[in-house]
C-alpha cells in the first residue's frame, strides 16, 4: 500500500520525466491543464504509467472531476488502497 506522500512523489517525477514540467510548477494545488499545461491526451497517459506500476485497472472516468495535483493523488491513492 502506497502513502499519498508516495503517490505524489511518483506523479510529481512522471510529470518531471514524462512531460517535461518545471519540478518547481507542481505543488498539491497546482491545476493540470491551466499551470501545467497538460492536455486530455496526457491525462490518459498519465493512467496508463499509474496501472502499470500498480497493476489495477484505473477508469478513466474516474478522472473526469480531476482538475489539480492533489485531485489527482486523491483518485490513485483511494484506488491503490483498496
């Protein structure tokens, strides 16, 4: 079982390695798309790095509602915990 501080640090080296974001961009309260510049496109990949490393099917619906950084450790952490 991953902490949520876990589940931030992985998404915050995805965001670093994967698309590039400035490490000093990504705080909890961070909005995806507006400061990070990130698109529905990514969104998806970002799913697919998290089921791959947790080896749990995420739905993307899931993800609808998520705007932020901290949205986002929210939706994987309850997902990985159960």
């Amino acid at each position: 079982m991953q902490s949520r501080d876990d589940v931030y640090q992985q998404l915050r080296d995805y965001l670093v390695d994967l698309f590039e974001v400035p490490a000093e961009d990504i705080t909890p309260n961070a909005r995806l798309m507006e400061d990070l510049d990130l698109d529905s496109i990514d969104a998806v990949d970002l799913i697919v790095k998290f089921q791959e490393i947790t080896g749990k099917k995420i739905p993307a619906l899931e993800f609808r509602s998520v705007r932020t950084v901290d949205d986002v450790v929210e939706k994987i952490h309850v997902l990985v915990s159960s």
